[in-house]
C-alpha cells in the first residue's frame, strides 16, 4: 500500500490558482480558505503526489481507502465533492479528469514550498553516521564525555575507572534491560491487579414477570434504556424506556405491528424505531421525540423499509442523516449493507460493500464524539468488527471471530469498543490506541443472552430464547419435547436406531437418544461449539467441525480417532464415502467451493468451482449442493455434468437433509418433501407456529414402523432486565 505523506518540512503546495496548507489541512484561493474532510485532503494529495497520471480505481481502494471494500458510488461522491471544493475557472480549469473505464488524472503543475531547516542536511548526515558508530567509537566517546565533567571530583574519578573496566557493556544495552525489567514488573503488578473473571449478581430493573424483553441500547448519555417488550395478549413487540436513575418503566412506543427501537439521536431525547410485518410485507421507520418525564411528544416518519429483518441505525446530526443497515443488497434479501441517507433531501449512498457470501453489515453504532462508526459483518462461521469514518472512508477491520457477536459499544472518549460473547460468557474490550485486546470471564448468577457494557455499569437480559430437541412423528403428526432446560441443544445427527445431540457448554457436551432413552455420552469435545456435523453408518465415524478443525470420532469405541486443522474455514461437510469427506471451504477472497478430503492420506482436491453453502451425497455417488441463492443442484462427478434441480431463492432461510432421493428442508415454519425424480412436493408439518417456535435444525430417522423427525427448535421464553453488581 502507498503510503500518503508529504515531506515534514513541506508546509504548503501550490497548484494552478490553489494553495493547499499541510499543518491545517485547508484549501485557498484568492476568493476563501476552506478546511478539507480527511477524505478529500487524503485524495487530493494522492493526487498531488501523481500528477499527470492515470490513477485507477483499484490503485484508489488499496491506496486511500486502504482496504478492499469500497463501493463504486462511495469512490464517485468522492471524486465528486473534491471537485465541487476545486472549482473550474478560466484561469484554473477542471483539474481532475475522467477516462472512460481507465481511472482519473490530476492535470496541474505543482511547487512544494518547505520552511527552512536549523540544521543543514551535511550536519544531519553526520548526526545518522555519527549514531550508527561502532562500540569501541562509542564507549571512547563516552570516557571523553566522562572526563571532561568529572574533572577534580574523586567520586566521579571512580565512576570513570569503573567505566574504563567494564568497555564491553553498551551503556544502551543497560538501559534498555533495565527500562524492560521495569515494564515487565510494573506489567505483572497490573495483571495480579485486574480481576480476570467477573463475578456479577443481577438486580432486576424490568417490572414484569412474564415478558419477553430483547433489543437493549443504551442511550448516548447512559441515562436510559431502550428496550422492546412482547404484549402477551396481542402478541406485538412495544418499545419502553427505563430510566436508570429512578428505574422507572415506561412504555413509549405502541403500534399495530411490532416496533424495534433502532438507534438514539445523540441528545438522547429522540429514538429511531422500526414497524414491522412481514405477512402484510410492512416495514417503516421513524423517529420518536419524548419529554423529560419520557412521555413522547413527537413522531415522525423517517423511510419505508423493504426488510424481512430488524434494522440498526446511527443518526449523524449534524449532517442531519441517518446510517441504517439495508437489507437486499444486490438482491439478496438477508444480505445486509450500510447506507447513509440524507433526511432533507432523502437521498442515500452506499458506505459499506459487503461480499455475497456473507449476511452483510449489521449492528451500527456512533461513537460519541460523532466521528467514527462501528459495525459487525456477519460472515459464515466468522463476525468482523469493523470502524469507519462516517461516510465509509478509512474502513479498517480490528478483530475477526468465531464468536456470535450481536452488537458492539463504544467507551466514553471513543478510544475503545467492547462486547459481550454469550457463548463462552467473556466480556472483550478492544483498546484503539494500542490495539489490545482483554478477556474477562463473566460469572453470573443467570443465563445472560445480552450484556450491555455502559461507560460505569454493566446491563443486560437473562436468556430469552434457546434451542431444545423435539420427536416429530409424522403418522400421529405428534411433536414430543425430549430435553428442556435452559441450556440449548443443538445439532441432532441420526445414526443406527437412534441418535446424538450436543448440549452448550465448554466444551460441548455429547448426548445420545437410544430405546427412548437420553444419556450423557463420555466423548469428549474438546470444542466450545460445532458448526456442521455427519455420521458414517459403514464405518460408525462421527465428522464434526468447528472453524478449520475438523474431528473424527469412532462411536464404537467411544474415542477420538483424528483431529485435522484446516487452512480454511470448514462451513459443511458431508461423507462422500468411507474415506473421503466433501468440504465447503471458505477462501480468503470469500468464495466458499467444495473440496474433496481424504482422511487417510489428507489430500484435498477442488471438485466443484462454484459457491455452495450446503453439500451432500446421494446413494449414486452424485453431489448435491446449495448455492448462496438457495438454488440446489445435483453434480456427477464422474461425467463432470450438472443439473439444476430446484430453486428456493424466494426464502431467506433454507435448513435441508438428502435421504434416500429425497431432498427434506425447512424455512423455519414448516417441513417439506421433495422428489428428486418426480419433482413431486409434500408437506410433512405445514404451518408451524406454536409460541413463535422456529426450526433451526433436524435430522431424519427411519425405524422399521416409518420415519421420525428429530427437531431442533428455538423458542422464546420469559425474561427479566438486569442491572450487574460485582461481588
């Protein structure tokens, strides 16, 4: 990457009828003096530093923008403001050119004038020699030094003798040592100070004992709480505010439709929300102004939202626009890219370019000295944390993990962020200035599902939802609920006569369903969580991976028999046959194509080129995979041929199992049949929604009287606020 720096000493560079000021980062000309955004300052001296040049847009992305995820439109504003700044005169004409499909030029001569310098650059030379001498040099130089300030002082006379025999020690090696000796102790003494596991008791702040309470934000200036709350009588998500000082509830927000509160105008006194129903295909959002005693005194309708999904917003304004997460982003509807939209005019431009294999950008927050944003991009199996500048200049990824991360905070002088991972109970702060991470286990007496770091206090809500295993019998069409507790199970996976399911914890712990009968399994995991998972009947080998690792394990004698670590990211597997794994690997560029890896020799072969999502096998050796579309298509390996099968791209959510020619999926509310032969289609549970249960996951098993369906279900469940207390 180009680095954009002028010489130290150059203070101003004049070109055309311009004067550009270096120190102010400011713009003159005979008629004002205009000071430039950081981003057009950055252009224009990229500019100035290659004149009479073409410049692409790639050269652009790598350069000033320094990362490659730069939108077409956000690189034509920008062009286009620095042009409006250096305006067209006879004198000065247009000074950046366009060519066609090629890139820009900057057309100007340019004078750097520089101040003047104390030191000539012969004496600075000779400082650079003079620094870099030899060790003999050195300490001949420092015995003159000791003798002409110790002269007559018998003290000093023994310090300098001292020196004379000890000429091998380099006086900058001894402070050095002694400057990290220092560090290192001082290092230890913070750590020993620093309580590296949290211990927190909860004390509720919501009134309720039977609601469900999801979505809080803290208000700008930590004073309030906003939070949705479900009416069980109607069965509609309200918006209430908590105060924080008197712990009062109060309900602000009650629509027809559902309504999320969305994000906080910086004064705190205003909120953004969102109506939503996806039936009737209704999505609004719009801004709320209240009083001091939280009693609303204003609406105002902000946009129309195409969304299936719930938003996140930052308003910046001063510039009196809005930056909202907008879903359909090259027209995939959970595809997630921000957007900043003008609220006079209402126009909007692009801020940040999300790849396609991903769900986009999401969890938006302003920092509170209004100039930098923060946002998450949900990968497959990966979240980013991201900042910006407010129009998605300076775009920098600071952390990349496995962990489910569903929003971020910033720290009073927007000098840090933090998060709460509830999967592995840690709070991480990311420092950056030093770009330092810190993890502390958190403790609770509760299952936390969100914790809200504030500038002095934690917040949070204890779980609202979790996964538990269910037995569908589609002959007695019965749902039968096999495990409830409020840790989640997850990821069943059928093997002879029965099968197995893992329960949340670190590690996963493995469960087994046989003769109507749950067991703890004495496997261990050593995995936090699992992210695909597939059983081998001809030779009882259990494939799990999380991340890149991937594990085989023997269920016959109930042992690990193989570990691998990948170079990729593993997002599905599926047994091709008793020596070879299919792999849906994840490539840094972001494709994710189907490998072939085999156990024995760990050979890895690409087999199909394009992106997938979802693979399997059938009984003929063909390969069936899910494209990012929710298109699915049936590959033969051998003759190198393929036929698309099916298309489900109108649903966002698509979970499916191959079995026996037939192709069993689910969108969440329902279970389906598919003939792969007939292009038949069959329900087997239509219209599923019972408390707003959702189906994330199942599995088949076939017994000899029929087929039983082992479901994993997400439900919701009751909740409380919390405010968390240490110990």
């Amino acid at each position: 990457m180009v680095v954009i720096l002028f010489d130290a000493n150059v203070i101003q560079v004049k070109f055309a009828n311009w004067t550009l000021c270096t120190r102010s980062c400011s713009l003159i000309s005979d008629l004002l003096t205009q000071e430039l955004t950081p981003l057009s300052y950055k252009i224009l001296c990229y500019f100035i530093l290659n004149p009479n040049r073409i410049i692409s847009r790639d050269e652009f992305v790598s350069s000033v923008w320094a990362n490659h995820y730069v939108d077409d439109n956000a690189i034509n504003k920008a062009i286009s403001d620095l042009r409006r700044l250096l305006k067209a005169t006879e004198e000065a004409p247009n000074l950046i050119k366009t060519h066609y499909k090629k890139g820009y030029s900057f057309i100007s001569e340019v004078e750097f004038i520089r101040e003047l310098q104390s030191l000539s650059q012969e004496a600075t030379q000779e400082q650079v020699i003079s620094s870099a001498s030899s060790e003999i040099e050195l300490i001949s130089t420092q015995e003159a030094s000791v003798k002409q300030n110790i002269e007559g002082s018998s003290s000093l006379e023994r310090l300098k003798n001292k020196l004379k025999k000890h000429k091998v020690i380099k006086p900058n090696l001894v402070v050095s040592v002694l400057s990290i000796s220092i560090l290192l102790i001082g290092l230890v003494y913070w750590w020993q100070q620093q309580p590296q596991t949290l211990h927190l008791q909860s004390k509720k702040l919501s009134i309720s004992d039977s609601s469900v309470y999801a979505f809080l934000s803290l208000s700008p200036a930590n004073d309030k709480l906003a939070l949705s709350k479900l009416d069980t009588k109607s069965g509609v998500d309200e918006i209430f505010l908590i105060d924080l000082f008197t712990h009062k509830n109060t309900k602000i927000i009650s629509e027809d439709f559902d309504s999320y509160h969305i994000g906080w105008a910086s004064n705190s006194n205003s909120i953004y929300y969102q109506v939503i129903n996806n039936e009737q295909e209704f999505c609004e959002v719009w801004r709320a102004d209240f009083l001091v005693n939280n009693e609303v005194s204003h609406k105002e309708k902000i946009l129309d939202c195409k969304s299936q999904y719930i938003l996140s917003l930052a308003a910046d304004e001063e510039s009196n626009r809005v930056i909202y997460t907008k879903f359909g982003y090259r027209n995939v509807p959970s595809l997630a890219a921000l957007v900043a939209r003008d609220l006079s005019t209402g126009e909007e431009f692009q801020v940040t370019s999300p790849n396609l294999d991903s769900f986009g950008d999401r969890y938006v927050t302003l920092s509170p000295d209004n100039e930098k944003i923060a946002f998450v991009r949900v990968q497959t199996g990966l979240r980013q944390i991201f900042i910006a500048n407010l129009d998605g200049s300076m775009q920098k990824m600071l952390h990349e993990t496995t962990d489910v991360i569903r929003r971020v905070a910033w720290n009073r002088d927007s000098s840090g962020l933090a998060w709460y991972v509830p999967t592995s109970k840690k709070l991480m702060s990311f420092d950056l200035i030093s770009e330092e991470i810190i993890s502390k286990s958190v403790n609770t007496d509760s299952y936390v599902s969100s914790m809200l770091p504030g500038f002095n206090a934690l917040y949070g809500a204890t779980r609202t939802s979790d996964d538990d295993i269910y037995l569908y019998d589609t002959k007695e069409k019965a749902l039968n609920e096999l495990v409830e507790s409020r840790a989640s199970e997850f990821m069943p996976i059928t093997v002879k006569e029965g099968f197995y399911f893992f329960q949340e914890g670190d590690p996963a712990q493995l469960y087994s369903y046989f003769g109507e009968k749950i067991s703890k399994d004495d496997i261990s995991i050593d995995l936090s969580t699992l992210s695909t998972g597939e059983y081998n009947k001809n030779n009882d080998l259990l494939a799990l991976s999380f991340d890149k690792e991937l594990r085989l394990f023997d269920l016959r004698n109930k042992d690990l028999k193989d570990s691998f670590s990948l170079q990729h990211q593993i997002v599905n597997l599926s047994w091709f046959n008793d020596e070879n794994l299919l792999l849906v690997l994840k490539a840094k560029q972001g494709e994710q194509h189907i490998w072939l890896f085999n156990v024995k020799t760990e050979e890895l072969q690409k087999i199909i080129h394009k992106n997938a999502k979802g693979v399997a096998t059938n009984a003929d050796g063909k390969i069936f995979y899910q494209d990012f579309y929710n298109n699915f298509y049936l590959f033969d390996p051998q003759e190198g041929l393929e036929k698309k099968m099916l298309s489900l791209s109108d649903y966002p959510y698509v979970i499916w199992e191959l079995h026996e020619g037939y192709l069993y999926y689910s969108t969440g509310r329902n279970l389906l049949k598919y003939s792969i032969d007939t292009n038949e289609e069959t329900y087997l549970l239509a219209d599923f929604d019972i408390n707003e249960k959702i189906i994330t996951d199942f599995s088949i098993l076939k017994l000899s009287d029929g087929y039983k369906f082992i479901l994993q279900i997400h439900s919701f469940k009751s909740n409380d606020v919390v405010l968390f207390e240490l110990l």
